[in-house]
C-alpha cells in the first residue's frame, strides 16, 4: 500500500517491451541512436510543434534546471511559485545549473501563481539598478505540488505577464499527462499556444523508469542547451534506452491514457477520504495526488497496517491525541489497484 509518490511505482510493460526491443545490436551512443529522431517527430507532432527542439535527460531536476539556465543569466532571478520543485525539492539545482541566479518565489493559492502577486514581484525586481538581481524567466508547474491545475486562461494569463515584461516562460510538466487528461486539452493548448516558451515533459512518474523530454518551441537555443546537458552530464552515452521508453511511453497516447488512469484512481481514493469521520481536503484535487487532513487515529490505522505516505510535517508523530488533524499526501499512479485504494479507506476509517 504505497501512496507516498508517483514514481514509487512500476514501469508500465509497454515501455519495458520498448527498452528490451531497443536492447539488441548496436547503436550510436550520445543521443545519435536511430530511435530519437522518431522520438522527436513524436513530440512534434504530439505538441503540433514542427519546429520544436527537443531533448531527453533522465530526470526532472535535471530537465528543469537545464531548460531554466538556457534563457537565465547568472545575475538573474526565476520567478517561481513558493510551493514548488524547483524552490523545495532541487538543492538549488537551477541556481547552481545557472551559475548562482537567485529564485523570486510568488504566492498564490492551491501552489498556483496569483497574476496579481506576480506582477508585482516583476515590477519591483530589478530597481536597484547594478545592485539588483534582474528579471529572469517564469516557471509554473502543471499539475501543481498540491495536485491542483492551472486553467488554459489562467496559464495564458501569466504568461502574458511574463511577455509584457520580455520575459520567457517554463512549464514543469513531471505530471503533464495528468494535467492534460484532467483539462481534456490538447499538448499545445496547455503550452505554446497558451504562450509556453518551454517545457519539462514528464515520463518518470507514469509509466517510464526515467526520462523526461526537454522541449523549446523556439529552437534558437538548442544548441546552447546541448552544450549544457553535457557539461551538466546529463548527455547519456546510452541514450537508446532514454529513446526507447520516450517512444514506448508516446506510442498510441499511452501517456495519456496513463494520466487519465492516474487520476480515475485518485478520484476514487479522494471519493474515500470524504466519507472519513473529521476529514479536511483543502485543495480540491484535479490531478493524481490529494492533501487530506485526517484525525491522528487514522493515520496510526493506516501506517500501522503498512501503509506507506508522507506525513507533514515529515517528523508528525502518530503519539497523540486521537482525533488531532495530520496533514498527509496522498498519490496514485496509473498502475495502483482499486482493491488497494479501497483497503488504504477502509484502514483509515477504521
Ligand atoms: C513537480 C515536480 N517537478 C519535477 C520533479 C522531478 O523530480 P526528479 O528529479 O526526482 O525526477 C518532481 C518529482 O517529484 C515533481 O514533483
């Protein structure tokens, strides 16, 4: 009963049979190999985006930090959502992948960016004149860290903001399948056509063992990029099987499909939560992951039966007040069994 994250689970058999059909023979190492170019024409076309450059890393942090340094000068600072990965989860990768740029962090309710709070924080940035960082891009991050989504008009909306100041915008998509499916859009509408400049396209936490695709709408930098993901060493020698999964996770949709089943699973698990005695959901949840405040009891029911989440604070102790409220995240993936979405509610309802 592991609800502790997305990436907890397995790889789906479609991307695994994709891996061991790449694993025969010879193929040119470093990204040269003969699956990538079908890869490319797959994002292309996946985003309607002839023109688009695109490339695969490993992992999130590093697809995120490498597509922010490529538009961040070090004298910089990222707009960023307080609630966010790159603020709480990267080590600082982007600052230190883009030689010390500094990050600004905005507010906004459900981890989502208030336009209004953004606006000022790019007008009062910078006016110091030498002494101030300077306005670098904007990152928001769909699916949000609190499972909630950005509206197409909401994301249009900041990145309207960042153009009127000339600034670029980045999207970290590590739960972009469950974005899309949630929204019923397509890959352009959530990005270039709601003026994205770049994407984190997620692949680690539906279905792959770990890739994430890299992809600018405007390739006036891919070059620049390819120089960074090598001497940031994430330029794989082995980049067949990066290939591989990204074509088997891409290949009749299954990345949607896999979202869409990530979030029917949450749906249920949320529909569960609901019916538990004192239970609080702060956010309503739109994607795979759920924030549920619930009475101490049922966590000591739950954990104590082997279920496996987070508890916030990480050091909340289960000693205590029966019915006092502990915050917890829960997350499904694509592959969690309904029958154990159903045992984890019932261990908590007791
Ligand atoms: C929103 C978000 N972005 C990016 C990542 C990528 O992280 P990793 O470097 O662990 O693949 C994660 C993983 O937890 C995430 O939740």
């Amino acid at each position: 009963m592991n609800f502790a994250s997305d990436n907890a689970g397995p790889m789906h058999p479609r991307v695994l049979d994709a891996i061991i059909a790449a694993n025969s023979g010879y193929e040119m190492p470093y990204g040269n190999d003969t699956i990538m170019p079908r890869v490319r024409d797959m994002i292309r076309a996946t985003f309607e985006a002839p023109q688009a450059a695109v490339y695969l890393v490993a992992t999130g942090t590093a697809a995120n930090a490498l597509a922010l340094s490529t538009y961040t000068n070090s004298w910089d600072t990222i707009f960023a959502h307080r609630v966010s990965h790159v603020e709480e989860d990267e080590c600082g990768a982007p600052n230190f992948y883009s030689n010390g740029a500094k990050l600004t962090l905005v507010d906004g309710i459900g981890a989502k960016m208030d336009p209004d709070a953004l606006r000022r924080a790019i007008a009062t940035t910078g006016q110091k004149d030498v002494h101030s960082a300077q306005p670098g891009p904007v990152t928001i991050t769909q699916a949000t860290e609190v499972g909630t989504l950005y509206s197409l008009g909401e994301i249009a909306q900041i990145t309207a903001i960042a153009k009127d100041h000339g600034l670029k915008t980045h999207l970290d998509g590590a739960r972009f399948a469950n974005a899309c499916a949630a929204l019923g859009c397509s890959a352009s509408d959530m990005t270039w056509k709601a003026g994205i400049d770049m994407v984190s396209f997620g692949g680690t936490k539906n279905g792959c063992a770990g890739v994430e695709a890299v992809i600018f709408f405007d390739p006036e930098k891919a070059w620049e990029f390819e120089l960074r993901r090598k001497r940031g060493a994430h330029l794989f020698s082995k980049h067949r099987f990066l290939s591989a999964q990204m074509e088997g996770y891409l290949s009749g949709d299954l990345w949607l499909e896999l979202g869409a089943q990530a979030n029917a699973n949450c749906a249920r698990l949320v529909k569960g939560l609901e019916t538990i005695a004192g239970a609080e959901i702060p956010d309503t949840p739109q994607a795979n992951m759920v924030f549920a405040n619930l009475p101490r009891a049922a966590h000591r029911r739950a954990m104590g039966a082997g279920a496996q989440y987070y508890l916030f604070p990480s050091d909340a102790s289960l000693d205590g007040p029966d019915d006092e409220l502990i915050r917890a995240r829960f997350v499904c993936d694509w592959s969690k069994p309904t029958s154990e979405i159903d045992q984890l509610i019932t261990l908590l309802r007791g």
